[in-house]
C-alpha cells in the first residue's frame, strides 16, 4: 500500500471529510429552505435550482466513489440502448443486495447527467437523515411507509406531480423492498410457494404494487424501463466504511431497456410481468456466479471531472474558516472552549456514524422478516384470491410465463408486448 493509500485510512482524513459532508450538506439544505416562495412564482425553476443544488450534495458521495476509493464501473449493455441513457424519464428496476448500491446507481446517474434529479421510492425513515433525506423533500422523492393501504394516496399524488417534471430523471425502484438476507429470503421464498410462483435464488419475491402503480402514472412520460442488476467482482461486500477507508471496488452493472409500451397497462398483467422479469433477472444471476460476468459487450462510460470539481470547491471553501477557527481556539488558551469544542465534534462524529449506519444492512429494517407479516399477509392473499386472483390461476399464469420464458427473452430484444400469451391468461 502507498502513501496515499494509507492517508485515505487515517481517522482525521474521514473527519475532514465528513465535517465537510455534513457543514456543506447544511448549507445546501439551507439554501433548498430559501428556494420555497419561488415554488409559488416558477415551480418549474425552483425545481431545476433545487437539481443543482441537490447535485452538491449527491456528487461528493459520487466523487468520494470514483475519486477517492477509486471503484470500478464496468456497465453491460446493448450499444443500440445506449444513446437513450440520460436522454429520456426512466424507471430503473434494480436489485437490493449491497450496502452501496444506491451509491453506485448514483454514479452511473452522474455518468449519463441525471445525477441533481434522480428519483427514487424510498422508505419513509430516510426523508428524517439530516441533508439527504432533506434535500430529497426538495426534490420530489417519493416516499412510503411500505404499507399499500397507507401509501396509496400519497404514493399516487407524488408520482402525478412528476408528470411534468423539467429535468429528465431516473426513478429508481428495489421492487423487494428491502436488502436481501438469508432470513427474509427464506420468508419470501415461503410466500413465493403460497402463491404458487417459481423460487428465486438471488432476489426476494418482488412487491408489485409500487412498480405497476408508477408504471401507471408515469405512463406518457417516462419512456422505458431499465432492467438493472448489479454486483460487484470476486464476491466483494462493499461498504460505505470501506470507501470512506479508501477501497477500491469492481461493479458490474448489466442493463436492459425495455419500451414502456410493452409492459402491460392492467395491473394484474403488469404484477405477472414482473413477477416474470424478476425470474429472467435470477437467470442472469445465476449465470454471473458461474462465469463472473455479464452478458453481452461492456461500454463504461468515462468519469466526468464535475463530481470532483464540486467536491475540492467545498473543501477548499469550507477547510479555510475550520483552520482558522481552531487557530484561534487553541490561542485562546480557554480550557472551557476548546472542551466544548471537542464535544460537539465528538457529537457531529457519532451523527455521521449514525448516517453511515442507514446503508448498513445488519442495521436494517425488520421489514420482511416477520413471521407474523407473512401470516398477515397470507391472510390479505386469501381475500385477494376471493377477488379474481386465485393462487391457482397464480400459478397457472406463472406456468405460462416458464413456458414463455425463451420468446420472451426474444421479444424484448425487439421490444414487443410482452406476453400477449401470458396476459390471456386473464389473471
Ligand atoms: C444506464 C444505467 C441504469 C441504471 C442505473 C441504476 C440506478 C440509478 C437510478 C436512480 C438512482 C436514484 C436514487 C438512488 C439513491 C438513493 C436510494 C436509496 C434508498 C431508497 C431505497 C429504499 O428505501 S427501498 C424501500 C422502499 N421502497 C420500496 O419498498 C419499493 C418496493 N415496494 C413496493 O413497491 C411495494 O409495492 C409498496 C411499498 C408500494 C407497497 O407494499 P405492500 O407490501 O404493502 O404491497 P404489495 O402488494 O406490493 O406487496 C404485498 C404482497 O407481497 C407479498 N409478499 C412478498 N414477499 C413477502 C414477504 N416477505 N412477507 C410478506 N408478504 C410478502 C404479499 O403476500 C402480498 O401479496 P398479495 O397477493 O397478498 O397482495
Ligand atoms: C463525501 C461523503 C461523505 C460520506 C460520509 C457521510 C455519509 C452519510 C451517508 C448518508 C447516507 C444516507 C442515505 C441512505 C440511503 C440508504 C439506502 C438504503 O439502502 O436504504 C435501505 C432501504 O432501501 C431498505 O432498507 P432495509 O429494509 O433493508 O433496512
């Protein structure tokens, strides 16, 4: 390991780092707080102000990605779809199984130029993590309690406001729901069998609601659907701690386009079709494990220098008046102030631990991991299945997407309609 190397593991590097994070996050937020009566005057400029103001934000984590641990992106796509990247509203559907994966899908954002204005569904408990789920209020995000009878409203009137969003954006969706375990594994895999639906090896049985209610709503803006798998190389279990300490990581990110025409516009043939999509991804899973690699030819594309430029300008802005300040608190020699001091850095310190700690997945949500979930929700299955959807008419319909499975795979590629066969099921 070089010098570098060992300066980027140095606990006073990660303080400077973080101190800078969090006082320029602030400030950022502060100026988001700033931009609300120009919502009233120029919704459409306050949106784009508050993407680049977002963007300050976001890209240093992007630049501490790419500039500071030096992670690899390798990206597996068809060359015919890469034009389309950064250039049109899509919904990105994506697997939920490292710590940084919302990291990496930021870079690529950053790569394609939809970085400021990158949307997600996110969890209701991340819109309260001081500077970034603050400045996700500003941006629009969606948020839910990951309970459908409670979401729906909100869900739905956030995603109708998007309709004429200014700025292209990608809008993220883990249709899981949360990050892959063993255990919540095992529980899905027991809902999956309830419901008469092939097994899934790498996935958790995917929540449809969320997905085919976006679909819905964002249909006539959002143009394609961005099949998205990731993972990383040698079997590597990336951390946000690990890049703060400078390790470098290998990403491969495979992604297939698929037009929004050819996703089913009712919504139980929309929940089929991706019930089907999550088997196809499983497939693809299972292929990296045995080879290594995706797929198809990669075409990464470059890092910009943006990332890093905005990073060095806060560093420089804000390293000055920190140096100054601790100059002239240790000249004034004031035993009371300098203990203080200390305290609210050892405050500040144990909140950005905190923050770090959301991206840690033995932190998690107990979220698809209780029995008694499963048992209510077998419960709600039933009253479902009294309403047309039977499991036996599940599992028919899952019969004819395994027999579909190859023609499938064959029709994305030329983007037609996606299991005309499948949908007569009439599920
Ligand atoms: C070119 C480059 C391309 C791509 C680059 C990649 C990415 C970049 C893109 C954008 C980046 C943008 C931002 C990234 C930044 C940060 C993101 C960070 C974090 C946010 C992530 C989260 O917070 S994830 C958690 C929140 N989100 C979700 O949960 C979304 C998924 N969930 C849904 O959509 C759900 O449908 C819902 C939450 C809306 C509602 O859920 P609910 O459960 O109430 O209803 P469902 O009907 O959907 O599900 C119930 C049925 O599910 C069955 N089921 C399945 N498994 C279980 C189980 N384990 N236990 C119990 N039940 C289970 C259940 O039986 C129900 O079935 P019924 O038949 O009875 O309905
Ligand atoms: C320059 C960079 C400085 C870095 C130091 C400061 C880092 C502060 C980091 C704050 C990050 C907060 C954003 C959290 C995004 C977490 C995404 C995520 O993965 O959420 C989990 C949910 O999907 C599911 O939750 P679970 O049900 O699995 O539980």
């Amino acid at each position: 390991m070089g010098l570098f190397g060992l300066l980027k593991m140095q606990f006073v590097c990660h303080l400077i780092i973080c101190y800078v994070f969090l006082v320029s996050g602030l400030i950022v937020n502060f100026l988001q707080l700033c931009t609300l009566p120009l919502w009233s005057i120029n919704k459409q400029l306050a949106r784009k102000v508050n993407c680049r103001l977002a963007y300050c934000i976001s890209s240093q984590m992007v630049a501490l990605l790419e500039w500071w641990s030096g992670t690899e992106c390798t990206l597996y796509t068809d060359p015919a779809s890469y034009p389309f990247y950064g250039k049109e509203d899509a919904i990105v559907v994506l697997n939920h199984n490292f710590e940084i994966d919302f990291l990496c899908g930021w870079t690529f954002c950053e790569r394609f130029g939809v970085l400021g204005s990158s949307k997600v569904l996110a969890k209701k408990e991340l819109a309260y993590v001081p500077v970034i789920g603050w400045m996700w209020y500003f941006l629009e995000i969606v948020f839910c309690k990951r309970k459908w009878e409670e979401d729906q409203k909100t869900v739905v009137q956030s995603l109708q406001r998007l309709k004429d969003y200014p700025e292209n954006f990608w809008f993220l969706l883990y249709c899981e729901g949360t990050r892959f375990t063993q255990k919540k594994h095992k529980i899905s895999m027991e809902v999956a069998e309830r419901k008469g639906l092939p097994k899934l090896k790498y996935h958790l049985l995917p929540r449809t609601k969320g997905f085919c209610v976006t679909v819905q709503h964002l249909r006539g803006k959002v143009t394609a659907v961005y099949d998205s798998t990731l993972n990383f190389r040698n079997n590597q279990t990336p951390t946000l701690l690990g890049i703060l300490n400078g390790k470098k990581y290998h990403a491969d990110l495979y992604v297939r386009r698929i037009p929004l025409d050819s996703i089913p516009e009712n919504e139980s043939e929309c929940a089929i079709w991706l019930h089907k999509l999550y088997q196809e991804k499983d497939e693809l899973q299972e292929k990296y494990s045995v080879t290594g690699r995706f797929p198809g030819p990669t075409l990464s594309p470059p890092r910009r220098p943006w990332a890093l430029l905005n990073w060095l300008f806060w560093i420089c802005l804000l390293l000055f008046p920190l140096c100054l300040l601790l100059l002239q608190l240790f000249h004034s020699g004031s035993a009371f102030t300098i203990c203080t001091t200390v305290l609210l850095c050892f405050a500040a310190s144990l909140g950005v631990r905190w923050m770090i700690g959301q991206t840690e997945i033995n932190r998690g949500s107990s979220y698809g991991n209780k029995e008694g979930q499963l048992n209510n929700n077998a419960q709600v299955s039933k009253v479902t299945n009294k309403d047309s959807r039977t499991t036996k008419t599940s599992a028919a319909c899952t019969a004819g997407i395994k027999n579909n499975h190859e023609q499938f795979s064959t029709k994305q590629e030329g983007n037609t309609q996606l299991d005309q066969d499948t949908g007569s099921c009439s599920c």
